[in-house]
C-alpha cells in the first residue's frame, strides 16, 4: 500500500481588529436632556456583524 497523505491544514480566520473576535464592542449610554454617558453597554459590533472574523481578508 501506499503512504497516506496528510490533508491540508485549514487556516483559522483572522479575528476582528474593531471587536477583537468577541463579536461585541462597549456602547455608551447617554441619559438625561444633557446627554450624559452613565455607563456603557455590550454591544453589536458593525464591522464584523457579529462574527468576530475580519470582514476584509478573502
């Protein structure tokens, strides 16, 4: 018999350099007529839409 060859390595997407590959970035929350930042929230990250993988490399 023959050597079995060994398959390719499938490479791991790059994460996303805005979310840095959570899928989520801070948001902050604005209260009052002042609209004074009081905290901040999780929240979608538009760059990546959520994935946490770069949206720029093909």
């Amino acid at each position: 018999m023959t050597a079995r060859k060994a398959a390719p390595r499938k490479h791991r997407p790059a994460d996303c350099p805005v979310c840095k590959g959570t899928g989520e970035i801070p948001v902050p929350v604005r209260l009052g007529r002042a609209r004074r930042v009081v905290g901040t929230q999780n929240g979608f990250c538009l760059n990546c839409l959520g994935s946490g993988l770069n949206p720029d490399t093909d």
